[in-house]
C-alpha cells in the first residue's frame, strides 16, 4: 500500500523558511538589544533622577518592555 506524505502549506520550501527564521531571529535580536539598552539607560539613574520623572526602581523592567515590544 503506497502512502502519499503532503505538506499543508502548499510544500517544502527549505530556503523560504530558513530565510523566514534568520529574519525572525534577527528581528528579535534587535528588540532585545533596545530593551537592555533601555533598561540600563534607566538603572543608570540615579535615584533622585528616576523621582524627577515619575518612575520608581522597581518599575524599570516594566517600562523597559512596556517601551521596545508595546510601541
């Protein structure tokens, strides 16, 4: 009995899709990059600097994320 293997997304494109990772991985990379930088940037505050703002230490993550992935 013969058995018939399909792709459901129209077929194998090995190059389309490894192009579609490096993109991805990239993209993700930069993200991250702004983040740390981001985050570091504020940490660098001092504390009476981060009061003059609004932004209490405890909050960095969040602003840092809030910043790169929500905008």
């Amino acid at each position: 009995m013969a058995h018939t293997a399909t792709a459901p997304h129209g077929g194998i494109n090995l190059v389309a899709r490894l192009a579609e990772f490096i993109t991805k991985a990239k993209e993700t990379y930069a993200l991250r990059a702004e983040f740390n930088r981001t985050y570091s940037e504020l940490q660098g505050l001092s504390d009476r600097e981060l009061h003059d703002i609004g932004v209490r230490r405890c909050d960095i993550s969040d602003i840092a994320r809030d910043h790169v992935y929500c905008s």
